[in-house]
C-alpha cells in the first residue's frame, strides 16, 4: 500500500488519511473506554523507491499521550474490533490484497505499575495467501469468536468459497460485564 495515495480503513468507522509519512490515527477506545488503540507510520522506512508502506498498531491506557505497547506491524494495513468488553482486541491484518488473518489479544493493566499487558490468545488458521479471515462476531457465553472465511481465485477456474466458524478464546466464558 502506497501511503501517499490511498484511504486507510481502521476499524470502528474511522477513516484515516496516509498521506505522508508520521501520520497516526484517532484513537479507538475500547469498549468500557479505559483503553485505546491508534495505528501510525511513525518510524517506517522508505523502500528503495522512496515510497512508504504499512502500519504499526499501539494500545495504550485511554488519554494517555504515549504511544504506547506495540502490538503489531505489517507491510499494508489492519482492521481492529474491540471485543464486547475491553480486555479483547481483535485484529484484522490485510498483510497482502488477497490475504488477512485475525488475531485476538488479551489486554491488561498492571496494577501496581499500571503498565499494559497484553497475550495473543487466539490466531486464525492457514493464514495464507488468498484467505480472508474476518471478525463476524462475539460469542460471550461460549467464549468463542465467530469469523468469516473466504477464498476468491482457485486454481483451475474452481471459483471462490466462502463459509463462517466459531473459534474457542481462552480457557474461561466472556462474562457479560468487564
């Protein structure tokens, strides 16, 4: 993705301009509002045509003017979704056109430091080239996550697919309030 030229879509709505290195984006707030996440292309380095790519995604205590913990980077852009309550944050990473896998964090605070943790608790399978994985919902009760799969150019002229598949995420329910 050229950063001088194109829309960057990050989650929740919010439209973000690339249109030079440095930019960021306004910052998301998670779902009780006691964190947040904002991408940017601060310190991204130019290709050997002098051209920007990708993004890097930071989650940080809401109000805060760190950047904050780096959760992930990639070559082009992400998506992210706030799980029902704050300590989830799901990622859709477009790391190519035809490709883009999910990935859920758990997120925390220390409580005596009040630093942020954070643990991948959940990785979309096959993550390879041609599967789009997208985040299609939460399922507190069963702890899962409900994503959506689809594959558009198979070999030999097959054509496409396209299905849905609930995911387990850690080992205890989503309660209903944080």
């Amino acid at each position: 993705m050229k950063l001088g030229c194109c829309l960057i879509y990050f989650a929740a709505t919010t439209l973000v301009w690339a249109g030079t290195p440095g930019w960021t984006s306004k910052p998301i707030p998670s779902s009780d509002g006691h964190f947040e996440a904002h991408s940017t292309s601060e310190d991204l380095t130019p290709d050997a045509h002098g051209e920007y790519y990708g993004e890097k995604l930071y989650v940080r205590v809401r109000g805060s003017k760190e950047n904050g913990v780096l959760l992930r980077e990639n070559s082009r852009y992400m998506e992210i979704q706030w799980g029902p309550q704050s300590h989830l944050l799901g990622i859709e990473d477009h790391w190519d056109g035809h490709s883009c896998g999910v990935y859920v964090y758990a997120i925390s605070t220390e409580v005596r430091s009040g630093h942020i943790q954070y643990k991948l608790v959940f990785e979309s399978p096959h993550n390879e080239y041609d599967r789009i994985w997208i985040i299609e919902g939460w399922d507190m009760p069963h702890h899962t996550i409900r994503l959506k799969c689809e594959g558009r150019y198979q070999p030999e002229g097959r054509g496409g697919y396209e299905f849905e598949k609930s995911f387990p995420i850690g080992t205890r329910a989503l309660s209903e309030k944080p």
